[in-house]
C-alpha cells in the first residue's frame, strides 16, 4: 500500500506495527507536496525541517516505549488562519503577508500535544471570505479533480491538500459552509462542528457568532479522530462550550438502528442540478436498504438564509477587521497625509475586493438609519431558521441534504458575480445561522469527473450521531476510495 | 428598505469604514451592493413582529473568570508585529496640531 493517500487509520496502524515510521510517512507526503503542489497550489507554506524534526522525535519516543497521542506521526495541514507561533499567518491577505503571530492557537497545542505533525499552511479565500478560494492575495488553488475548477472556499487549500494526498487530515473553518463546500468539491469528508464545539483561540476572526473550527479528511474516521482531538473548553474563548468530548472515533462504526432522517422539501426547488438532486436521492436510498426510514420535513424560512448570512456575517466582518488600522500589526501605508488617512489608505491598499465589499455591506447595514431594518432584521429571521430546525429535528434524527447547488464551478466563472458566488451557500450557511453540527461526505460524481457532496445536519452537540450515520454510508459506498487523478 | 444606493452613499460609507477606494471601486461597488441590498429585500416578506432577535446560536451569558494576576504576552513580543514602534510603544502619526 502506498503511504500517501492512505486514510488515517491505516496509517496509524502501519507505524504501530512498525512497518513504517514516522518519518517515513512524513518524507513521504513532504516528497508528494513538492511533486504535485506546484499545479495544485494549496501551500501557502512547507515547514520540511521542522516536520522532519518532529517526526523523528515522535519515533525516538515511540522506540523508548513512551505514551504517544491519538494523532501520533500523521502529517496535517492547517489553513492559514489559525495562529502559529513563529510562522508566518497570513490569512490570505496582503494585510498580514508579514505578520507572525506571537502565540500559539489553542487548535495548534491541541495538535502538538496529540503528537501530529504540522507539514504547513494551506490557502484560503481572503479573511476566509469567499466560496473559491479564489480572493487569496497570493496564488490560485486548483481543484485536484479538474485543474481548471476551483477547490470551493474558503477552506479551498484544506480541501485540495487531502483530496490530492499531500496529507490525510487537515484544519479549516467554516462560518457559512467553508469547509463543508470545498470538502464536497474535492471529494473528501468535512465536519462543521456545533457552535462553540471548538476555541476559537487564536482564529483570526471573521464572523464570531458564526465561526467554527473542523477537521477535513480523506474519510469519516480519519475526521473523527481529528475532531475528538480539537474539541473542548478553553477558557480563552468565552462562547467555547463547556461540555464533555464523546471519543467519536471509538464509535464511529457503530451504526444507527431505526435511523429516522428527514428529506427538505423546500431543498429540491429550482436551481438545484439534477446530477446532485440524484446523488442525494441515492444516498437516501441507500440509508433505507439499511433500514432508515425517511420523512420529508420543511424547514420553511430555510429560503432566506442566504439572505440572512450576507446581512449577518458583513456586519460582524465589518466591525471584527477594523482592528486592522495599521498600528497593532499588519500593513501600513508608506504615504499619508494624518492619522485617519493613515487608517484608511492602510485598508485601502491591503484588502482584497471581496473584503472591501463585505465591510461595505457590513458598514452600511449596522449605519444609523438602517441598522433595525437589515441587522435587527436578520436577526429575527436567523431565530425562525433555528425554530425551525428546533421543530424538525423532533421528528427526524438528521438532515439530509445538498452541499451546494452544483459541483465545484470554473475558475474565473464567478468571480465577477458575487450575488450568484454567494448563492452556492445555500444549503450551507443556515447550519451556521442555528448553530447546528454538519458533515459533508463524497457521495458521487458528475458525468463531467467532479465530485459531488453530501451533506447530514442535526441537532446540536450530535457530531458523534452525525459520524455514526455519516460512517453507515460510507460502509455500503466507495466514493471515498477515489483518489484525484492529479 | 428602499435601496436606490447612489455614488454619493457609497462614498460615505467608505469614509465611516476607514476604506480609500479607487473611483472604478467606489462604481463597481455602488452597483454591486445595490445588486445585493435587493436581494436582501427578500427579508420583507417574513413577519418578524414578535421575534426575538437572535445574536448568537448559543444563548450564553457572561462568563466570568477568577480575578487574579496572570502574565500577559511580554512587550517585545506584543510589539514584535507593530508597522512603527521605539521598543516600548506603538508609534502613530501626530494627531494634534502644532502640539
């Protein structure tokens, strides 16, 4: 078996044998990034010294017979958001191309404390705004299934790293489907998990009633495992929840007897590609030849989330990224006539245009005169999409769903039209809104080659239900075996 | 909700948002935030009358630690990413005149 593209727990078993060593697997996938990642592109930064050093650690402490961690000797990714002490953290932006955060996130000690191996940090749409991972300010990332789609956003270098084998598992962040759409336009599993599941320490802020922190892998397992690792209260982020961590990995294998899941009517409406519509309608088919029964449920004001999203998330971007002055850290113009020219031709200079327009959107909808028509407005209809899961999900265990509209779309087909890019997070976005947990897992492909996604919701803190029931499909399938051709 | 953005808001609100933008930014955005505030519109539909807003989707309230002292990050690396700095401060423009 080859060791690149092997899924977590083989590889985990293979350095228990001892049939490979850490280094080994971590030479390994180093040797297949510097092979493949000049066409695919995911890599904002390789760490080969500092990967190796680790590696050989973690084999000199397995030869001593020491305890290791649960992700002992698997190489991750981490998308360029989180924190890393010492190394360079850009969030895809000119506005922090320099800075180098003086402190670790509490995801990066979790995964240092778990023995992984962090091989570098992976692209994304700028400040994690986008749905391509287009808006980066540095390179383009390419779809490892077809070079000339995008990989989805903004978790697009998470998700291309583990669909084209340069690592089983990697971190993204999700505010209103960015790992859950890139995960389904590479073929690959992506969990976000319940709001507050996961610090936020040391995440470079986007929308904080909406950010979340979740694994990618190239299966459920391997997602499983990542999460259980990630998981759990840290004082340092106030809205991080304080509740215990199910060991998801120990029974992710453990199907669901008298599974009840819930089809949305409103789902299959105009817009929707019948390639999709088919791949979901397949799955439920398979979760009934194993014994689930299904019930199709409405979730009514599910309509509006897209609408809800992009009044919410600007105002909180808006108010999060005027941190960004020019002072603290970041970019400063080099010419400027006083203090507020100074702020502003900082900002003007280092955001990108889809940033700029978020902050614009956000600005005006939080001004005086229209903050009780569209923020307080969004407000109360991001209540009735919660009510609304509320209800169904005391008639059904999960949610099945769409992960988007359609498969991964063209590079450079969107980018000039941010209302249609905005609508690929339909499906999305209203998990972020409530709150709620959701997986997407590869449950089929195009006639034209692209991976198509499929997404289970339910209620929150049920990600262990969620592995379970994402587990029982994967079991019956094999679209998770697929490797990307590149 | 009327949403007939001009030139001149858009302007306005570039200022209020610390943003200089460019004359082909400020058009593009007038037209493509007026594209977006009416799809937005779509929100008028719904009767919110007796909804509570809702901030977040975890209804926490505060959360309070011990107050006791604990370090902070040291003042060489919390200025270790400052654009301008003497090694004790952030340094900014003068803002007063001739102070």
């Amino acid at each position: 078996m080859s060791i690149t593209g092997a899924t977590t727990g083989e590889l985990l078993d293979q350095m228990n044998r001892g049939d490979v060593s850490c280094a080994e697997v971590v030479n390994a996938h180093l040797d297949r990034i510097e092979s493949t990642d000049e066409t695919i592109g995911a890599f904002l930064a390789v760490d080969r010294e500092q990967a190796l050093e680790r590696a050989g650690d973690i084999d000199a402490k397995r030869s001593r017979g020491e305890s290791l961690g649960a992700l002992a000797g698997l190489p991750i990714a981490v998308k360029d958001v989180l924190c890393t002490r010492g190394q360079a953290t850009t969030c895809g932006s000119r506005m922090l191309e320099s800075y180098v955060p003086p402190y670790d996130a509490h995801v990066i000690e979790k995964l240092h404390s778990a023995d992984a191996v962090i091989v570098g940090k992976v692209n994304m749409d700028e400040f994690a705004m986008g749905s391509s991972t287009e808006n980066s300010a540095f390179q383009v990332t390419r779809n490892p299934w077809n070079l000339d789609h995008t990989p989805g956003g903004s978790s697009g270098g998470p998700a291309a790293a583990v669909a084209a084998s340069m690592t089983p598992l990697s971190i993204g962040s999700d505010t209103g489907g960015s790992i859950r759409l890139p995960a389904a336009f590479c073929g690959i599993v992506g969990m976000k998990p319940t709001y507050g599941r996961v610090s936020r320490y040391g995440l470079v802020a986007f929308a904080s009633s909406l950010d979340q922190l979740g694994p990618l892998a190239n299966d459920v397992t391997g997602a499983a495992l990542l999460l259980e690792t990630m998981a759990g209260h840290d004082s340092r982020d106030a809205t991080s929840l304080d509740e215990p961590v199910p060991e998801y990995s120990r029974t992710v294998d453990e199907g669901l007897k008298g599974l009840k899941i819930g089809l949305v009517r409103e789902h299959f409406a105009e817009g929707l590609d019948p390639e999709v519509e088919q791949a979901v309608q397949s799955a439920v088919e398979v979760y009934q030849s194993l014994g689930a029964t299904v019930e199709d449920i409405s979730l009514p004001n599910s309509k509006y989330a897209v609408a809800v999203y992009y009044l919410i998330a600007p105002c909180e971007a808006s108010s999060n990224l005027a941190r960004y002055d020019g002072v603290h850290y970041g970019h400063r113009a080099e010419n400027f006539e006083n203090m507020i020219d100074m702020y502003a031709t900082s900002r003007g200079e280092a955001f990108g245009d889809e940033v700029k327009r978020r902050i614009m959107l956000g600005t005006y909808a939080l001004s005086a005169g229209y903050y009780d028509a569209y923020y307080l407005k969004a407000l109360k209809v991001r209540r009735l999409i919660r009510n609304d899961f509320d209800r169904a999900f005391q008639q059904v265990d999960v949610i099945v769903s769409p992960v988007s509209p359609r498969p991964a779309f063209g590079i450079g087909e969107l980018i000039d039209d941010p209302m249609t890019m905005y609508l690929n997070d339909i499906y999305t976005s209203s998990a972020n809104l409530a709150g709620l947990p959701g997986i997407s897992l590869p449950a089929g492909k195009s006639s034209s080659g692209l991976p198509i996604g499929l997404q289970l919701l339910a209620p929150p803190l049920q990600e262990e239900r969620l592995f379970r029931v994402a587990r029982m499909f994967e079991r019956e399938t094999e679209w998770h075996q697929e490797r990307a051709p590149c | 909700m009327s949403n007939q953005l001009t030139r001149v808001e858009v302007e306005k609100v570039a200022a209020l948002a610390r943003l200089k933008l460019s004359e082909a930014e400020l058009e593009t955005l007038t037209s493509q935030m007026g594209q977006i505030l009416n799809y937005v519109e779509l929100l008028n539909e719904v009767d919110t009358d007796d909804v509570e807003p809702m901030a977040h989707a975890v209804e926490v309230v505060n959360v309070f630690r011990d107050d006791e002292v604990r370090d902070s990050l040291p003042r060489e690396a919390a200025l270790s990413n400052a654009p301008k700095t003497d090694g004790r401060a952030f340094l900014v423009p003068q803002i007063l005149e001739g102070a």
